[in-house]
C-alpha cells in the first residue's frame, strides 16, 4: 500500500495533512513535521480498525508514506 500525504499550511500558520487514499484521515500541526506524523499515525490506526473488520485480504502488508 502507497499513500500520498497532502500538505497545506492555513492562514492561521497552522499545517494541515492528508492521506489522499484515505478519506477524512486529516491532522493539523503546528509544523508540517508535526502535521504529517500525526496523519501517518492516525491513517495507521484507521487501516489497523480495517484490518481487524475483515476489510482487507489476509495477506502481509507494507505500507509506504510519501509527502507531497
């Protein structure tokens, strides 16, 4: 699994990120750095609630952040 994690900084200064391939999986940051660890952390936990519902196959998985 590859996903693309969007940036974008408000007009407040703060960062918001995105997982592209996951809907409404968004964190704001008060840094990018910050922005972008909290989505990665929270698109892992969304794919980890997936998994355990059945909604993946049952096979290994290697996951892939990118930040663009």
């Amino acid at each position: 699994m590859k996903f693309t994690i969007e940036t974008e900084q408000e007009e407040d200064g703060r960062w918001i990120a995105e997982v592209i391939e996951l809907p409404g999986v968004m964190m704001y940051g008060e840094t990018r750095d910050t922005a972008i660890l909290q989505v990665e952390a929270l698109a892992l936990r969304v794919l980890a609630d997936q998994i355990e519902a059945g909604e993946h196959p049952v096979e290994p998985i290697q996951i892939t952040f990118a930040a663009v």
